[in-house]
C-alpha cells in the first residue's frame, strides 16, 4: 500500500532567512506547479513515476525545516530530503560565510543586515536550467510567464490529485525536447537553446549528478545558445558551488570591480546573492529583479 503521508524535519545551521526565501520563490513561481501561501511553500512532485506534494515551513521552535509530503511519493524519503536541503540551501556553513564576506565593508554591512541570505536552489536540476535560459534578457515577471505556458502546455496533472493546486508536474526533458515550442514566446535562438539542453539531458548527455562539475560545465558552453553567464548562474543554483561567480551579470559589474571578489573565495555566490538583493530592494517598486536576467 502507497504511503499517505510523512512529515520530515530538517536541521541546518542557523540564522535562514526565510522571509528571503518565501519572497524569493513567490516572485517566481510556475503557477500550477507551485504555490506560497500563508508562509508555506508547497509544490507538486514526481519521483520514478510516484507523485504528490511537499509543503516546507520553518519548525516552530527548532532550527529546522518541516517538510510536510502527501501521496505516494512519500516513500522516497531520502530523495526528498537530499532534494530539499538543495533548495533551501540547508547544508550552508553561515558562520564561515559571514567571515570570508567581512573583508570588504560594503558586503560586510549587507550580511550583518540580513545574515540569513541563502543561494536559493531548486527542486529539479532540469526545471531551473530551463527557467535559467528562459530568463535570458527578460524580467523575472515574463520569465515566470513563460515558466508557467511551458508547463500548462506541456506538463500533465497528478493522477492522484484532489483537483486542489499545486497538482501540475513539470514536463520531462524528453517531453520539451520533442514538444512545439514555437508559440511559448521565446525568441528562436532561445527556443533552440531550450529544445537543445532537453535533448542533451533526455540522451543523459548532459547529467548532473556527475561529480566533475567541470564537465558538466564544459557540457552546457558546447550546446547551442548557452554562454558564460547562463553557466555560472546554473552552477551557483544547481550544482551548489558556493564559489560561482557570473561575472557578466549587470548588476554585479556595477556593484563591484574585480580584484575585490577574490577575496571573497570561497564564497563569491553568497556575495552575488547579497548584491542581487540590495540591488533589488534599492530599485523597488521600480522592478523585480535580482540578477540582469529573468532567472
């Protein structure tokens, strides 16, 4: 019999920031795959063909997260675990991080004044490469847009749902790779990037759990409409390297000049995270923004 539910908890080192992190997925969210709603974040899920939900929230009087899985997906606990500590960046050491940012004072000031600032990852190593192209040169709001057609159209609803959202599973890369993407509103170039990276990931061409990040790197720059910027920002995000630095960004060639950031080693995606979000809370309510792209 399929398990119903299980809730697991999380521990991590404390301060999260998780007025950040809700403020962050929110403003980004795939309607019908995700929602944030009375300080929960829930989405929905697949794991070797077994679906369901996960709601994540803090603990209420530990330093932990709460993580609340319904229907048969629940069996993969593990799974579950590994993913969600990668989304909210559990296994970050904050303490070693404030320390390696303290050598400049701008950045020094920004980490005293939210000292819980995570590298938000992702559920789905494929699901964030594809918002990463889809928000090229384009601002977080058509980026989610766009997210949220490509899911509609091609993604496909829990068999298991009760009809209440999020019951809407991000399509498989092989579904993407051979789909019509024409008509999602991407220029062709990206169209083509985005119908590239699905088939390179459907023909595990391109695979993520590979332990030579290197090569992965190299993997993506060899497929069509993938550059520097697209690499690093996915690094930062997917494959958790604390130290990548998208240094094409605008936002971050405009906060700061290159000999600074290597004494931010190893920690430079934890200075970009910061700069992303001074940067966004001195434009709003001009904007939503964080990096120069829509990701």
């Amino acid at each position: 019999m399929a398990l119903l539910g299980v809730t697991l908890h999380l521990d991590y080192a404390p301060p999260l920031d998780w007025a950040f992190f809700l403020g962050y997925f929110s403003g980004r969210l795939t309607t019908g795959v995700e929602t944030v709603e009375s300080g929960h974040y829930t989405r929905a899920v697949e794991i070797d063909g077994d679906t369901g939900t996960i709601t994540v929230a803090p603990h209420a009087s530990q330093h932990q997260l709460s993580v609340s899985v319904r229907g048969p997906v629940a069996r993969h606990t593990d799974a579950i675990r590994a993913r969600v500590r990668q989304m909210f960046d559990l296994d970050a050491d904050p303490a070693a991080v404030r320390v390696a940012l303290a050598t400049e004072p701008r950045m020094s000031a920004l980490v005293a004044a939210r000292p819980g600032i995570r590298v938000p990852g992702a559920w789905s190593h494929f699901e964030l490469l594809v918002r990463t192209i889809v928000g090229q040169q384009v601002s977080v709001r058509a980026a989610t847009t766009i997210m949220g057609r490509i899911a509609t159209r091609f993604g496909h609803r829990m068999s298991n749902s009760d009809s209440a959202p999020p019951d809407l599973l991000f399509p498989a890369p092989e579904v993407l790779a051979d789909g019509d993407l024409s008509s999602i509103g991407m220029p062709t170039q990206r169209v083509r990037a985005l119908r590239a990276v699905a088939r390179a990931v459907a023909d595990r061409a391109l695979v993520f759990t590979d332990p030579d990040q290197n090569a992965v790197r190299a993997t993506l720059l060899a497929l069509p409409g993938i550059g520097p910027w697209t690499v690093e920002y996915f690094a930062l995000r997917g494959l958790r390297d604390s130290d990548a630095w998208p240094g094409s960004d605008l936002v971050l060639k405009r906060a700061v000049e290159s000999p600074i950031t290597e004494a931010w080693r190893p920690y430079r995606g934890y200075a970009a995270q910061h700069l992303w979000l001074d940067a966004t809370q001195r434009a709003a309510p001009r904007r939503t923004s964080t990096p120069q792209n829509g990701s």
